[in-house]
C-alpha cells in the first residue's frame, strides 16, 4: 500500500490536478469574448488592477454586515499559506522533489500557531455558512464536500507530524492526494480562478468609466 500510495497513486493525482487546471483556466483566460463596441470611458487596464486588489478590503457600507467572513477568511487563507510553505515538512518535501533548493521553515511554535488560525478560520467559515440563512441557502454540495476535504488535509498534516508512525505519513499523503484529484472539478478551483474574475470584472467596468 505505501508503494502505491507514494508512487503511482501520487503520480496520477499531479496529473490530474495539473491538467484538470489547466484545461479550466485555458477557456477562462484565453477563450473568445464578445467584441465591446462601447465607446471607451475609463481604462480596462486600471479598471482590472484596481478591482483585483480593492477587493481584498470589503467596502465600508457592508463591512459591519461581513465582519465574521472577512476574519475568518483572513484565517483561514492565511494560515494556510503559511503551513502550506513554510511548515518544516512541507520545505524539506518540496526541496526534495521539486525545487531542489529550500528556505528557512516556521518555528514549531510558528506552526502550531499558523495552523490553529487556519483550523479556527474553517471552522468559523463552515459554521457560518450552515447555520446563516442566507449561505446556507446558496451553499450547494460541492461547497461542504470542499470543506470537509480541506479540513481533512489539513487534520492528517498535523498527525502526521508524528513522523514514528508511517501509517499516520501515509494517511496524509494520501489525503493529499484525493485532494488533488478533487481540486480541478471543485469550488477549490477559485484558488486560481478569482483574481482573472476580479480582473475580468474591473477591465469591463473600467472601460466603461465606472467606479467598480
């Protein structure tokens, strides 16, 4: 089983993931888009950029009103950037397979905090979503499956810090790897998707002079 889970399993899910991600954001990026014959009033250019990176400050009529998901989701991305690449595992992994060179990892206190953020912001992220009226009525499956199978990643990570026990490193690996097969079919896809979103958004609104 290890054999398996450490070779051809891992191999197929990179595929998987890999071009399942490409081929969602081919279309997306590179696809034909209807002809804008409107008279140009503003700058798409500036329109995109600035679209992508206000919308990472929630404007000041609803912040009140989105307070908990913009905490949480600070959290929890956060977090899980910081696990993601500066976890002493996840270095030495990616040094070893991929890179070939490494950088200095989190402390273990570091982590540990890191990963409470990222567990605290999921968790508050889930909660809201299945106990609001609101988002619990726009939340499809595919929304919970994503977040259960992110926090099961994440769970196995952290047993598998208990790196005497192959069997918990494998539980992980494989978790990984499930979670790369989901990815390029789920709303996980947003990870790579939201900035041409936004972008798309603020070039439209921008050329027509609209402050979006």
């Amino acid at each position: 089983m290890a054999g398996f889970i450490d070779g051809p399993l891992w191999y197929f899910s990179l595929a998987v993931f890999s071009v399942g991600v490409i081929w969602r954001l081919v279309p997306l990026v590179f696809g034909r888009h209807p002809t804008d014959f409107s008279v140009p009033r503003g700058s798409a250019v500036s329109g995109a950029v600035k679209t992508v990176f206000s919308r990472f400050i929630p404007h000041t009529g609803m912040a009140s009103q989105v307070s908990l998901q913009i905490i949480a989701g600070y959290m929890f991305h956060l977090g899980l950037f910081a696990v993601l690449l500066f976890a002493a595992p996840h270095v030495r992994f990616l040094d070893e397979h991929f890179l070939g060179f490494s950088w200095t990892p989190l402390p273990h206190w570091a982590f540990i905090v890191a990963s409470q953020f990222a567990f605290l912001g999921l968790l508050m992220l889930w909660l809201h979503r299945v106990f609001n009226l609101v988002t619990r009525l726009i939340s499809t499956t595919g929304d919970h499956v994503a977040s259960i199978v992110t926090f099961v990643v994440m769970l196995t990570g952290c047993l598998a810090l208990l790196e005497s026990f192959e069997e918990l490193r494998l539980l992980h690996r494989f978790s990984v790897e499930l979670f790369l097969i989901y990815f390029p079919f789920s709303r996980l896809m947003h990870t790579f998707t939201f900035i041409p979103s936004r972008a798309f958004t603020g070039a439209w609104f921008g050329r027509r002079g609209v402050n979006s």
